[in-house]
C-alpha cells in the first residue's frame, strides 16, 4: 500500500471509530500489516485467515478456547469472507479492547447466536454448556486412572447441576431456553454473566499489556 | 512435613515419634526432645549437620508441660502465676497439631502459636524480632481446653469458633493477666525441620489490648446453626464455587448473589460452610471475574460483625488492599466498600494501614480520568475511596496516616462536587478526622468551612448531620467559628434545630450552634435568629448528647446580657435547674456553667433561688470528678454575689462552707481557682468569713500562694483580699508567709493579676509586720507604678497600700528619734 493510501485510510479510521485516536489506529493498522505479511504465505488478499488471528489473540490476550477463538473470529470477520479486513481488525479490537458494556453485549451475542440460531432449545442450550465447561476438564477425562474417571464422573454431574442453577437465573421468562432478551437482561444485571459461556473477552490486564506493546511504537 | 501430619521422618514414625523439638527455656540449657505417641523424652540433641540423635535420654513424660515443670524451676514459677488448670487428656493430641511454625516468643505465646497452628492459621505473615515485641496473648487457657477436646482430624469450621471464643475471653482476661507476662520466661520451640512459615501473636496480643470503641463479636448461640433452606442453598453453590473453571466459579458466585445475603442465616452458612475461605482466596487470584463477583458478595455479608472479624483473621483484608492497586476500576471500588465494611474495628483499621492500604485509599479519590463520559465512574471510585477512609479514620494514627498521604486536598477537592452520593462519605472522614487540630488547621486553609456550610441545606439529612458535627469539632478554632459567621452557616444551623425527629443530626447541630456560641459575635447573630429561643424549647424530652450541646450553647449564649433575660422569659431556667440533679458529668459541666450565666442577673437569680438551685450547686462539689467540682464553684460566684440575703443563705448549707474550705486541698489547678473565687464572694459576708476562718482557710490559701498560674494568682488574691477582714487574718497570713509571694505578682504581666494583689496588699498592709515584709519585697516600687494606672481600684488599693508602709516608717521614726 502507498504512503498516501495508509494516510487516508488511518483518517477515515479515525473518523469511524471511537474508541481509538489517529496514533493508536496508526499502530493497529501497523500491526495488521505486520499480520497479514506473515499470513501472505497462507493465504493472499487484504487480510488474514483464522489460523494466524488465533494465534494472534492467544499470544496477546492468552484466550485459549478454541471454539470461542472460532466465535470471536466470525465476530470479525463481518462479511464472512473468511478473512479479516483491516476495518473489521480496527473495529473488532475497539469492542474487544475498549468497548463499552452495550457493545460487548452486543458481541456476544452475535457470538453466541449462531448456536441459537440453529437449535434454540434448552437442550442445545445445556449441550452448549456442557461442551464448554467439559471443554476446559477435558484433560481429566482423558487420563486412564479409575480414580480421576470417577472424579470427571462426578464432574459431569456438576457440570449439569451448574448448568440448572445457570438456566435458573438467567430464564427470565421461564420459557426453559436462553433467549438473547433473557441474556441481556441477565447481563444488565450482573455483567459477570457477560462471560457465562465461556470466557472470549480479554481481561484487563492483558488488555493494558497489549496496548502498551502496540501503542508504545508510535511514532511521536 | 508428612501427609499424616507427622514430621518425624518415616524410619522414625514406626517408633510412633511425631517430631522434635528444640526448647530454650531462661533458666537451662536448650532442651532437644522428642515428641512420641507414647510422651515427651529428651533426645540425644543435634549432632553435626542435619541429624539428630535420636537416642532416648531421659524418662518418658506424658507431655510437654510436665517435662519442663520437670526441668525448668522457672517454668514452674510462671506456670503457677497463670491459674492454669491442665487438662487430663492424652497429651500427644495436641501435638499432632505443633507442625509448622518455628516460633519465638515467651511461654505463653508459644500455646498461643499451639491456638494458631490449630486454627489452621500457618499463613505466614511479619514475625517480629524473637521475643521483643511478642505480647503475650492469654488465650492460651482457652485454647488448650478446647484443643483437646477437639478431635484428631479437626474440621474446617470449629477452629473459627475457638478463634472467636478466644478474642473475646481475652480482651477481657488481658488487664489481670499481662502484668505476670513481663517476666515470663522464653520458651523458644525450634522445629528440628527448620520449617521457616510461622505466624504472628503479637498482632492479636496487641490488638486485642486497644479495646475502646471497639466493636466486639458477640457470641453466637450455638443453637442457631439449624440446617436451614438458605445453608443447603449455600452448600450447594459453594461447591462449585470451590471447583470448576473460571467460568463455573463466576455463575455459581452469580446465583449465590440471588440468595438473600442481608440475612443473618445466609451469612453464617457461608462462613460455616466454608465458603468464606474460599471466597478470599479467589481474592487471591488472577481472574478478575472471580475477584469481582466473590468481592461483590464479601461487601454485602460483611455487614454481619462476626464475618467481619472472620475475614479479618483469614488475611482478606491484605488481599483486598493489594487488590486496590489493580487496573480494574469497579474491583477496585468494591474492594474499597469492603475494606469500608469490615475496617470497623480497631485491628482491622490496623492492618488496612500497617499494609499501605491508606496510601492506595487516598489515590482512589485522585483518579481522574480523560473526558467527560468518565466523570461518572470517577465519582463512583472516589466515592468507594472516602467510604473505606471514613470506616479509617476512627483511628487516630490512620488520620495521621491520610494526611501524610495528601488525602486533605483531595478531600477538599470532592467537597465542592454536588453530589449527595460522595459528600456523605468525604464529609463523614472530614468529621472524623477534624478531631485532630492538624486537619481543623486544613480544614480552614483549605477553604472548606465555605462548603460544609453551603452542606448545611442540603437534602440529605445525613450530609447535613456530619456537616454539622464536623462545624462541632471544627468550632473548637477561633478563626473557624468566625468563618463560619462570614459563610453565613448561622442560620442554616438555627433553621435545622426545628428538625427535631432526627435526633442524631439534632445533636450535631445543637453541638455546633454550642461551639460557634464561644465566640460573641456568633451569639450577636444568634440572637436575630432568635436560636436562643428555640433553645430552651429543647431542654426537655431529648437524650442526653443534645441535652449536653443545648445547655452547652445556651451557657455560651448566657454570656450575652440579653439572653440571659430571654432565658427567664421562656421559662428555661427551671428545666435547667432540674438538670442540676443529673448524673452525666459532661451534662454537669454545661449545666453548672449555664446556671453560672443565669446567675448573673439579678432577676434570675431570684428564679433560681426558689428552685434551690444553690443548694443543687453546692452539693456538686462533692461530684468526684474535678471538671464538675470546678464549674460548679464558678457557678457559685455569681449566684452568691447576687442572690438576696445570701450570707445567710450560704450559712444554711450545712456543712457546706466546710466542704468548699476543704476543696482548696485539691490538686486541680481550675478547681483552686474557681474555689478561691467562690471564697472570695462568700468572704464578703462576715459571719461566712468567720467559719471559714475556723475551717482554717487562712493557711490554707497562703500555701496556694506560690504559684505560677496567673489566673489562680487573681482569684487567690481577691480572695486574700477578702479574708483579711476578720480577727487577726491578716496576721494570720503574715505568719503563714504568704505576703512575700503575693508581692512577687505585682511582677506578672496580666493587669487583673495586679490589681487584685493591690487590693490584697492594701488590706495586708494594715499589719505593721507584713509592711515590712512587702518593704523587703520591693513592693513600693512597683506600687507607685500602678499608682499612674487607668484602673481606679488598682490606683486606690497601691496609693493605700504605700500610704499603710509609709505611715509605718515614719511611725517607727518618730518613736526612734522621738
């Protein structure tokens, strides 16, 4: 890209986004640069495919969930082109770096809403999160003493219990499903629930590192 | 240390050894023992290296105090000292639990380290140097007991229990006991595994030594622990609360934030279920999900006392002030609301502070971030900041504390902010802190008497009540009651006395209008308002803190000439005189001064007088305490000089001139002077004198006349002055050398000194010998120095007085020369 183009760009930018100045869009385009250079072996175009923003955000924001990386990926990438474009990467990290609580609702929801979308029952619901929560235990499944398969029997258990205390508090209209009205509601209550299937948010700390090692670069 | 609680290594547990001990006893060599099943024995001691010799070299005792009753004459000696009933129990028990503390510390602290270990309390935290600062707790009798009756494998819960008994046996036990602790001995128990975690006595011998003020853990009926629906509810949570992923952990502190957490049931259950714990060790960790959502249920069950002390005593006050240098603003607010909480006690406050959480407090009152969207959430910490510094300030060294890191300013800065919100807690540190003459200074400097007034007639009756209180202590400063005047906060005080409900804020504001009173021009305004009024109107039905504030202020008012008649005409010198018969001392104080104003009119005097308010008066100065007796005596001054036929009346006390003769024996420099000047008013009548006379008041006050105090010297003067008029007193006090004193004064430089010598020099001088004396003194020029004075008296009494010794020498020139 010419000087002049990358100049033009980063002003729209700016003017479109709220949460970041011109430096800091500056440095975030530098970044995406930096990321699609490394991607152009995998794939070619304007931006970068799901392997390389997996590892991205798992370095930087150390999310390790790989469904929900997958989720937050398709979050992105708005035009379901399969690629990141560098106003989608600009966007996506505002909400996920800066966002107000609105907008990462907002964002979880579309996370969350494929799921829905295609099977809105209770029992999806509930197989979600049981995936999710099996997900991070699956290390104590796989080992082989009877002992640790108790245990992850027990667990499971739980894992269901927990699951009912889950549908409980957030089913506000008690039609037995999660519906995205019943979710905001829940969040506007308590924002902890914000991250009640699974964490695809970066914590603050990580959030305060990243944008030191980024926007530290700038050129002043 | 091994999975079954021993530390001997395993070739040695066959032989049922539990571990080995080193003891420094004061009086003998270290002792290395062995800790068995079987009992206690002597051990070969440490060989070179790590080994020990674990060959038995003494007879076997069946535990650990008869093996040193046995061996240390000096333990013995401390041991009989303590009324320490031992317990038949099968002593290895408890040393299952000796496990892994070195500790230091005297005999005492080291059952108390046996409390600690027990509790489950190895957490490590600051040791002191060995045996310097270890104040003995004297739990340890507690302890014991229950220790062993504790079985081996003691669950999570009892230990809290034990902990709780413990701190309230021990604050009361403390004062009877710490004076045999002195000399106790040091009994050093040295792990043979060189263990370095070991936990602190001296924090709780300390704290629990500070007990005013204090709020204390009230015992809780062992019945109450019926498994209720809200216990299993908590169970059941704190299950998943204690396992799981992140995730799990946060829905499960969600739903427990359903249950109802003001409930006392619900509070006790996550304590007893353990949750408690758990809660703050999530505290501990990185996931800010976690830290949230188990603060957010800590903020709200720590309003319940007992959690309070409970997280004090798991560390999770420590945790929590790290928790405020996090980045996480709303963590960082309910950590600050937590702290709030459970900083309600001393201890607690303490270690808020000796952990640098007042430095991080006051930085949440700085934050000010970019923008106008985040003013919201400015407020919001900054106000969670003041509110964990007010529950601070109730300790005089986090004042202290606060202002050495720059909290005043801040303070300042958030007072000018409108909303109700964050002035209730600024305002609430403010008056708390404005007990400390360092922050009434800042208090004035930095211009916030201007907005605590402008306070005053808010909305918020609690912004109003500590506005109030803190223009109370403020007012204590000349300057800040006239600032008060210039920011017209007058007004808005008389205006509030009409809210009488609210009787905490009617205290407050009758303190205020009661300091700002001291001041004259304040009563000038006063007066327009008509507060006076208002006033009296109080005197009846209301609890003693107002009482004592409305009599405090109508005694300032009283100074004022009209007032005093407004007094009367309100009908408010009966109800006033009816307190006379009160028994709160502070109360006693103000009345006496308040009937002392009265007094001061004629009129009312007459009021008084037939409501044998002098008696009352009287009989107050046999109150123990001196700030009584001293008060009383001024009010005596005025009703004695005005009241009709007083001679006669003083003289129907009886046995009253005597008592007030006597009260010049007192060691109270204010209760001298105010007797002197009650003496000297009684003096004027000749038959009082008389009495006092044969009460011996004579030698009584020459032995006063050496003092330094100007104001003692004017009264006791006068009062000289006075009693010269009967028999041969002024003999009496030649003979008791009191005049050469007396003459001294003339050097004081306080002009109501010297006129009050004069005239007790002039009615000296009528003695021939004291003219001498006086002569000898030097008296003579200094007299014709004041001869130029303004003052009539004092001119009168110092031409007298040079006109007695002149006559005197020229008497005694004529006789010599004829």
């Amino acid at each position: 890209m010419s000087r002049k183009r990358v100049k033009l760009l980063v002003d729209s930018l700016t003017r479109s986004s709220k949460h970041f100045n011109k430096s800091e869009v500056e440095c975030l385009v530098n970044l995406f640069d930096t990321l699609v250079a490394k991607a152009s072996s995998h794939f070619a175009g304007a931006g970068f495919d799901r392997t390389v923003f997996r590892d991205t955000l798992h370095s930087a924001f150390g999310l390790t969930d790989e469904v929900m990386l997958d989720r937050v990926f398709s979050a992105f990438d708005r035009s379901n082109t399969g690629s990141i474009t560098v106003v989608e990467w600009v966007e996506g990290l505002g909400v996920l770096l800066r966002g107000t609580l609105e907008e990462k609702m907002k964002c979880k929801i579309d996370l969350y809403a494929n799921i829905w979308y295609l099977k809105p029952s209770k029992t999806s619901a509930n197989i979600h999160l049981l995936a999710q929560w099996g997900h991070s235990s699956s290390c104590i499944s796989s080992s082989s003493s009877s002992a640790w398969k108790q245990k992850w029997r027990k667990y499971k258990m739980g894992v269901k219990d927990l699951v009912e205390i889950a549908l409980k508090k957030m089913d506000y209209d008690h039609d037995g499903k999660l519906s995205f009205t019943d979710f905001e509601k829940a969040v506007r209550e308590e924002s902890l629930l914000l991250e009640a299937f699974g964490p695809c948010l970066p914590d603050i700390k990580s959030i305060i590192a990243f944008e030191q090692k980024v926007f530290r670069e700038t050129p002043k | 240390m091994f999975p079954n609680g021993c530390r001997a290594p395993p070739w040695r547990q066959v032989h049922g050894e539990i571990c080995y001990l080193v003891i420094k006893p004061h009086d003998t060599d270290p002792l290395y023992i062995t800790c068995s099943t079987a009992g206690v024995f002597l051990n070969g001691g440490q060989l070179k290296g790590k080994e020990i010799d674990y060959e038995r070299k003494s007879n076997l005792y069946k535990d650990i105090v008869t093996f040193l009753r046995e061996r240390s004459p000096r333990f013995v000696e401390n041991m009989a000292k303590q009324e320490y009933s031992f317990f038949k129990e099968p002593a290895h028990e408890n040393y299952q639990h000796v496990e892994d503390a070195e500790i230091f510390g005297q005999s005492q602290s080291f059952h108390e380290f046996r409390r600690m270990t027990v509790c489950g309390r190895g957490k490590s935290s600051s040791l002191g140097s060995p045996g310097q600062r270890l104040k003995p707790c004297m739990k340890w009798k507690n302890s014991e007991l229950s220790a062993s009756q504790r079985p081996k494998s003691s669950s999570d819960k009892s230990p809290k229990k034990d902990s709780e008994e413990e701190g309230k046996s021990s604050t009361v036990s403390l004062t009877t006991k710490k004076k045999a602790s002195g000399k106790s001995k040091t009994v050093k128990i040295q792990e043979a595994s060189k263990c370095k975690a070991s936990s602190s006595p001296e924090d709780v011998g300390e704290s629990s030594s500070e007990t005013d003020e204090d709020e204390q853990p009230l015992r809780r009926q062992e019945g109450s622990t019926d498994l209720s629906a809200e216990y299993w509810g908590v169970q059941k949570l704190a299950k998943y609360v204690k396992g799981g992923d992140p995730t799990a952990t946060v829905i499960a502190l969600c739903s427990m934030r359903d249950l109802n957490l003001s409930q006392e049931t619900c509070q006790l259950a996550i304590k007893d279920t353990g949750c408690l714990e758990v809660l703050i060790n999530l505290l501990d960790t990185e996931e800010i999900k976690c830290q949230t959502g188990s603060l957010k249920i800590l903020k709200e069950i720590s309003q319940n006392v007992l959690i309070r002390h409970a997280i004090a005593d798991l560390g999770g006050l420590e945790i929590m002030v790290k928790i405020l240098d996090s980045p996480d603003t709303d963590l960082k607010c309910l950590a600050a609301e937590t702290i709030a909480n459970v900083a309600r006690f001393k201890r607690a406050r303490k270690t808020v502070r000796q952990h640098g959480g007042i430095k991080r407090l006051v930085e949440l009152l700085e934050s000010i971030s970019v923008g106008s969207s985040c003013q919201a959430k400015d407020t919001e910490t900054a106000r969670c900041g003041a509110l964990a510094l007010w529950s601070c300030s109730r300790s005089t060294k986090n004042k202290k504390a606060i202002r050495k890191a720059g909290g005043i300013p801040l303070l300042a800065r958030w007072l000018k902010c409108s909303h109700t919100s964050i002035l209730v807690p600024i305002v609430g540190t403010l008056q708390e802190c404005a007990s400390e003459p360092s922050y009434r200074l800042a208090i004035r400097t930095e211009g916030m008497i201007e907005n605590l007034v402008k306070n005053l007639s808010s909305e918020n009756e609690e912004l109003q009540m500590h506005c109030a209180s803190a223009i109370f202590k403020c007012a204590e400063d000349e300057e800040i009651r006239d600032l008060v005047r210039k920011h017209e906060g007058l007004q808005p005080l008389s205006v509030l006395l009409d809210n009488s409900e609210n009787k905490q804020l009617l205290a407050a504001v009758t303190g205020a209008i009661w300091k700002c009173a001291i001041s004259r021009e304040n009563v000038l305004k006063f007066q327009e308002y008509k507060t006076v009024e208002t006033l009296v109107t109080l005197l009846t039905d209301q609890p003693e803190e107002v009482l004592i504030n409305v009599i405090g202020a109508l005694g300032e008012c009283c100074q004022e000439e009209e007032n005093r008649s407004t007094i009367r005409k309100c009908g408010g010198i009966a109800p006033i005189v009816k307190l006379l018969s009160a028994t709160n001392q502070a109360l006693l104080v103000n009345v006496n001064k308040a009937v002392g104003g009265c007094a001061m009119e004629p009129e009312n005097m007459l009021v008084i007088d037939s409501l044998d308010g002098v008696r009352l008066l009287w009989s107050l100065l046999k109150n123990p305490n001196p700030e009584v007796q001293a008060s009383a005596a001024w009010a005596l001054c005025p009703c004695v000089e005005n009241a009709k036929n007083s001679g006669e009346m003083v003289r129907s006390f009886v046995g009253g001139l005597e008592l007030i003769v006597n009260l010049l024996k007192s060691k109270d420099k204010e209760v001298l002077t105010s007797v002197c000047a009650a003496i000297a008013n009684i003096a004027k009548d000749q038959e009082n004198l008389a009495v006092m006379t044969d009460h011996g008041v004579v030698p009584l006050l020459s032995k006063l006349a050496n003092t330094n105090n100007n104001k003692l010297r004017r009264h006791l003067a006068e009062a000289i002055a006075h009693c010269c008029m009967w028999g041969s007193n002024r003999v009496a006090f030649g003979e008791t050398k009191a005049v050469a004193p007396l003459a001294r004064y003339l050097k004081a430089k306080d002009p109501l000194v010297h006129r009050a010598t004069a005239l007790a020099l002039y009615q000296l001088s009528e003695d021939p010998n004291n003219c001498v004396i006086m002569h000898e003194n030097g008296v003579v020029k200094l007299l014709l120095a004041m001869v130029g004075s303004t003052d009539d008296a004092l001119q009168e009494a110092a031409a007298g007085c040079i006109a007695n010794i002149r006559r005197l020498a020229l008497a005694t020139e004529k006789a010599k020369y004829g």
